[in-house]
C-alpha cells in the first residue's frame, strides 16, 4: 500500500505502524524485524554510554537497511536526597526481609537524561539514525534543530496539549498522544504537575485539532481495528508497545512473557513506587502494599527504580515475580505471541479489513 499518511512520508515506512522503544524489551532485533516488515522498529538509548548507543545502532543497521528509531529521555536530572533515599529503603526493608535479604546500603541513578549530554548529541550526529524520539520532556531546541539538519527525523512523546504545544515550539517534526492506556512510563513532563490522564482517542483528536503536527497515536492499540480507529480520529501513525512484548526477538524474559499470557493481563495499574515516576504495568505487590497512604516521599527517578531492581531480584531468587516490573498496557489481553514481521503483517490485514467494512458500510 503506497504511502497515504503523513507520517509514512516523513519516516519512510510502507505501514503507519511504530514498534515502541521499550526500554529493557525491545532489541536491535526486534526492530530490524520491524523495520524489514514495511513498520518503524525502534530500540532505547537511555541505558546506553554514546559508544553503547553508536554500537546498537550499528547492530541494528546491520540487520536492516531500513528507517529505525533511538529513543533518549529528557527528564531533569535528580537531586540526590541521602534522607528521603535512607527513608525510603527503611520503608521497602520489611519486603526485602520477607525474601531473606536487606536494602542496598544506599542506592543511585541508573538511568542518563539526553538533556545537556552533549556526547551523545554527538554520537547521534555521527550515526544519523533515520528517526530519533523523546520521552519525559524535550531537549534544547537547538539539538532538534542539529538533529533536523543532519536529516534525523524527530518525535516526541505529549500527554496534554500543552506538553504538544512545547513540542511544536521546539519544532519537532511529529508528536506521539501517549494515551492513559498507555503500558511503561507516562511520559509526563513534570510529574510534579499531576497526570491529566487524557485517554488515547481523546488526545489524539484534541492535539490533531489544536496543533499542526502530525500525531502518532499510543496507548491501548493492539490490532488493525484499533489502527483504523486512531486513524480514523485523525491519528497519522499508531504506537504500540505491548502488542510487542511476546514477539521472539523481544528481550522479556520466561517470567515476562508468562505473565503477559495469564489473567493477570486483566488487571493493569500505575504506580511511581517501583521506578520514581508514573507507569502502568501488571498490578503487583508494589501496587498493592507498596505505594499506599502512609508511605515516605519517593527519591528521584530514577534512583527510586535502584532500589525496585534490587528487590526484585531479591523476590525473583526467591520464585516470586510479584515485584517485577511487567509494563503493559491495557490492552494487554489481547497480545500475541507471534514473530514480529507475522504481527506486522497480521495489523496490516486486519487495518486494511476494518478500513474496507467501514467503507462498505458507508456506500450501503
């Protein structure tokens, strides 16, 4: 099918089909395999040194010729808070007990901002990826224009208009509708702020009407139909993130995928406690016992997710996964376990049915 959206134009794929960049999940060649299906694939940079981020890339170029996307987060740097950090992990000690073990003596960030990194600038500037996209916030508006002239097509992820109106100012070129629906990480400028919780239809007509970039709809699409829908609200292009996660060439490990084909898919919710900032993932113990009235002040993403990785470690030597940071969306019933290149190919059948049953309701 020739390119009949916006965003096929701009990205240069045949599908208006995004392989979200899921941190810890996705993989050179899971979006290789995107990417060869006629989709956008895309892998996560914000674990990465500039050498790790050119090194993947380069593995990902040499499994596909075609477009891909680099993610980098863009939240602010955290304060380091020996009192609220101390707090937290007396806090968290109960559950570290409960699995024979003790919290960390203290814990650190884990995780860089693209924000004021100037190597990595560099590193993308030198590799030129054909589509690099920001979650958490936006960077300088002179790195986008560097990134724009060096031919990087640039994406941004919004949850309200006024986070997508700071995205066009800075002259982004598309801007993601990160839905409430949404699996992982909300990408929420300033948490601080509170989440405005608009679902993903909602938002993705209200930042079609108010600005004038082209949207990519996430949060909650897991088939054709749910493509038709978003395109058909005005949507250029969708995201989808946990319609990826059961694809072989995914990272998620036994217990991942495990969980991700049980009833517990049914049950998806949002909590801060396990990483510092918002995000929906399976409902857990975190959920239930952690994040509760009467708990400490949470550090700073991401030195909060230091110490839900040492506890989950420790639960998981344990056998137990109920402190696991399963991100999905709320459609995550309905992922499949199926190559990506198959899934791409079964979204497009499926797209293309759903556009040609509205048609024919329309001419009946």
């Amino acid at each position: 099918m020739p390119p009949d959206h916006p965003a096929q134009r701009l990205l240069k794929v045949a599908h208006p089909i995004i392989q979200a960049p899921m941190l810890g999940t996705s993989s050179p060649q899971l979006a290789a395999a995107v990417s060869n299906a006629g989709a956008l694939g895309s892998i996560a940079l914000s674990a990465s040194t500039p050498q790790q981020a050119e090194d993947m890339i380069a593995a990902t170029r040499a499994l596909t010729d075609k477009p891909f996307n680099v993610n980098l987060f863009c939240h602010r740097a955290p304060m380091a808070d020996a009192a609220r950090e101390t707090a937290w992990l007396d806090w968290l000690r109960p559950w570290f007990q409960e699995f024979g073990a003790e919290p960390p003596p203290t814990i650190k960030n884990l995780y860089g901002s693209f924000i004021g990194d100037e190597a990595m600038l560099e590193a993308l500037l030198r590799a030129r990826p054909a589509v690099a996209s920001f979650h958490f916030g936006l960077p300088d508006a002179d790195w986008i224009r560097a990134l724009r002239d060096a031919g990087i097509v640039t994406l941004a992820c919004a949850t309200s208009l006024d986070e997508a109106e700071r995205v066009e100012a800075a002259g982004v070129d598309m801007v993601v509708a990160q839905g409430v629906e949404a699996g992982g990480h909300r990408g929420i400028f300033d948490p601080a702020q509170g989440d405005p919780g608009i679902g993903t239809f909602a938002l993705t007509r209200l930042l079609r009407a108010r600005t004038g970039l082209p949207v990519i709809a996430a949060g909650g699409i897991m088939d054709g139909q749910g493509i038709a829908a978003a395109l058909a609200l005005g949507a250029s292009a969708v995201q989808m993130g946990t319609a990826f996660v059961l694809c072989p060439e995914s990272l998620a490990n036994a217990a991942y995928r495990a969980e991700l084909q049980s009833p517990r898919t049914r049950h998806t919710g949002i909590t801060a406690a396990i990483s510092g900032r918002p995000a929906r993932g399976l409902v857990n113990r975190i959920h239930q016992e952690v994040d509760v009235a009467g708990a400490p002040a949470l550090p700073d993403y991401a030195i909060v997710y230091d110490a839900g990785k040492a506890l989950h470690a420790a639960a998981s030597a344990q056998g137990s996964q109920e402190f696991a940071p399963f991100w999905a969306g709320q459609g995550a019933p309905l992922a499949r376990a199926l190559p990506a290149a198959e899934l791409v190919a079964a979204l497009v059948q499926e797209w293309q049915l759903a556009m040609l049953k509205r048609d024919w309701q329309v001419a009946g």
